[in-house]
C-alpha cells in the first residue's frame, strides 16, 4: 500500500483554514491540532473540529504526516523561521508566495484552493480548483492524492504561474466585489434596494458560460457613448474617488475595443 | 373591461428590443412592425419575429397600442424629433434618459428592464425588475400591466432613480465584466486557461445572497496586505494599464475598511 496523508495539523485558523480542515476532516483525515497566534481564534476552529488548540509554536504536535501553513503572507515568513520541524512534510495555502519559502524544511510544497472562503458559509470544495506544487515527485504524488478527495479539479500549478493566477483572481473576485460594492452605494444614495441589481449580477456571471469577458462586454464605453459617459460622471459628482475609477475603466474599455474593432 | 396594450411597433432593432419583443411575443402581445435606420438589422428581427419591418421612419405603422423606442441614447433625441405621431403612447426603454425627452407626445413613458441583453442568448423576463414611469396614472396603468405579464419584478421608477440605478448597474455589470477580461488576460499570458477562474466567479455573485458587497470584501487590499500588492503591481508590470486599475481600486479598498474598521 502507498503512503498517504492522514494526520494533519492546521498552523492558522482564518477562513481558508477553516474551510479546509472542515472540507478534509469530513472525508475522514485526522486534524491532529490547530495552531494559531491568537489563543481565542485557535480555540474556535479547534472546537468546530474537536481537536486541541495552541497558540505556542513550541506546542505544535510533532507527529502529523502534514502541515498546513494557512496564514496571512505577512506572516508566514516568521511562522516559518519560528516552525521547529525537521523531516515532516509541510505546505502553505497561499496564492501569492512562492514555494521556495518554505526551503528549509526536507519535505514542502503548497496547496492553494482557488476561491473566496467565509468563515461561516460552507462551501464544497468538489469543483473548486486545488493548485498543487511540491519539492519532490512522491510528495507532489501525496498532495494530488489528498487533494483529490475533496476536489475533481486538482492542477499542479507552478509558483511563477500560481502568483499570476492570485492577481487574475484579485481582478476576477476582490476588485468584482468592489464594484458591486460602489454600486450599493450609489443606490443607497438614491433610496433603491440593492436586490435590483441581483439578477443583472448574476446574469454577468452566467454570461461566461458562452462568451469570453472581452465578447460580453456591453454598456456605454463599450459603445463608445460619449454622452452617457459624461452623463454618468455628473451623476457621481458627490463621489470623486468613484469618477475616478469609472472614467479609468472606461477609457481602457474604450481603447481596448477600439483597438480590435474595425473602426 | 380595462383598456390595455395588445399591439406593439419596436423603434430599434438591437439587443433590448430583440429580447423584449420576443418575450412580449410569447405573451401573445401583437407586434406589428420593427424600425431601424439599418434595414438590415431591421429585417434580421422582424424575420425572427414573422412581421414586417421598415428603415424609413415615415412608414412606421400608425395604428399600435404602443411604440417602444430602444435605440442608443445617442440616436434616441434625433428619432424622436423625426417620429411623426401624436396621440400614440411611446416609451423609451433607457436607463439614462428622462422621461421628459419624449414629451413631445402626448402619452409617453419609459419602459426599462434592468438586465444584460445578449442578441443571441434568450433569458428568462420572470425575475428581471422592470422599471415603469408614466406621464399619467392612467398610462402607468398600462405599463405596469404590460410589465406584469412578462416579469414579476414590476417598479415604479423616477427618471432620476433610474438615472442613478444605470450607474449602479455600470459598476455592476460593465465594470464586473471588464475585471474579468483583464484576469483573462493575465492568465492567457502565463498559458492558463480562464476555466479556472468560473468556480471563484460565481461563488463571488452566489456570496451576495448571504452578504453585502461590504462584508464581503477579502483580499490583500481588505487586509492591508501592503507586501503581496507590491508583489502583485510588479506581476503586471508589463500592463502598465492594469497596474493602475490596480492601484487606484486598492486604495480606494484599503481606504473604505480603513475608516470603517476600529483600527
């Protein structure tokens, strides 16, 4: 029989590490303990799961097959320099630093699901994209078989690729969220309940299912509509921050489909 | 018996009225003729509809209960000044545009569904709000009976709400979509497929349920994550366009939770 992971200690207990130990206990791995600098937020997912907690990197239990370093990138360089292991195996989540950061341990790789995670909403990680990268073949071999249990969609991604694919999902989610955010604003402004724009959310999103962004694109800048445009900017003239951002965008709308168009 | 709207003409052939015609079609509502300055576009909807079409707009049939105007906001004053009717009732179907550009005529209003329209694509009207304004009860009657048949979302709008909601809807439709193109672009230059990112868009509409845009903010600019926006600005560093959506959306971000969170 091949080895595999079974026993895994948490080092962290935000959202995705909350997702993912949920995700993976559920299909039977043993979460061992979770670590977490605040003593208080430790003990929550701890007793989600039912495990012990620890807010003291000398306390990390020693005998999981994996460790999963689930913590803000400000913070995994120290929790890495601090981490006393040796030959156990040991991943970050990370979308953005590279797997080379955790260079001194025999055995490291990184395990990033692509998604944004709450800490309360559950979610199935069954078509959740799980990039995978490792510093050996038998290694890489573990993380696929892990992952594989909880998503169909693992990917082995490299750091350079998998950093590219963090910036594409700040545009993709992050800066999406934004606008809705702007847009709420604006109708609170106006007395309009945000659940109008619902369906019309919803449906840009759908739209991918058949067109790429840059054929789905609609509205004034895309049409080139001038007087709308100027329209708009008079209507945000109480928000400077968000002219800005909708006279930026839409220029670069402009130019870029100007630019394809056979004008 | 009420007097209500059985016969129709569409000024414009583009994708709101396309979709709007057939909908209305398929609720037995007559539709009696379609206008475009293109004849071709013209003919191309009223093929699809089995009726007959005109780009000479001294033949526009005379005789409908309504004229439903969806031209682009640029050409819709031009076509009103030219459009010879009188007592017809004839709305418009912009987000931006008073009422008031049609007053003109004697019954006149707007007819506005909030949603993304594609030529091809057929969707569903049952949950698209549709936003109604009249210049008398009686016609607003009319209208609200007209929109009940093919949405259950029916709202009396001002023009100045409506002005304000199509900003709204800017953001969030427009500017959501041109987010997307640029992740799709960030992934075609590191040879990775957009797939990847569907998971994380639609969890990112799906979250709305459950949350304001507000709350739902996470990422590096959410959590003055200072090291990996670097990181990400020079990623882009061959995108000197997308650097600055970048920047600008960042701060603003970091600015907004500043001042809400108790730091």
């Amino acid at each position: 029989m091949n080895k595999q992971i079974n026993t895994i200690v948490f080092i962290g207990s935000g959202n995705v590490a909350t997702r993912l130990a949920v995700a993976l206990q559920e299909m039977k791995k043993s979460i061992l303990q979770v670590y977490s600098r605040s003593e208080k937020r430790a003990g929550i997912l701890a007793k989600k799961l039912g495990v012990g907690f620890t807010s003291n990197l000398s306390n990390v239990n020693r005998e999981a097959d994996l460790y999963i370093l689930s913590v803000s990138d400000n913070a995994l360089e120290e929790i890495v320099e601090k981490l006393d292991l040796d030959t156990q195996f040991i991943v970050h989540t990370s979308g953005t630093s590279s797997m080379d950061v955790l260079n001194k341990f025999d055995s490291f790789g990184v395990f990033y699901p692509l998604q944004t995670f709450s800490t309360e909403k559950n979610i199935s990680f069954k078509n959740i994209p799980l990039c995978i990268e490792a510093n050996s073949a038998e290694n890489l071999e573990l993380l696929q078989d892990l992952a594989a249990i909880i998503s169909e969609d693992v990917q082995q991604i490299n750091s350079e690729q998998r950093r590219a694919l963090h910036v594409a999902a700040v545009f993709a989610n992050n800066f999406t969220n934004y606008m809705y955010a702007v847009a709420e604003d604006i109708l609170q402004d106006n007395d309009l309940p945000f659940d109008l724009l619902k369906p019309l959310i919803e449906e840009t999103a759908e739209k991918l299912k058949a067109h790429i962004p840059h054929e789905a694109q609609t509205g004034p800048a895309r049409r080139n509509d001038q007087k709308t445009i100027e329209e708009h900017l008079k209507i945000l003239k109480a928000h400077p921050e968000y002219q800005k951002i909708y006279q930026l965008i839409s220029e670069q709308i402009k130019r870029k489909h100007h630019l394809n168009d056979k004008l």
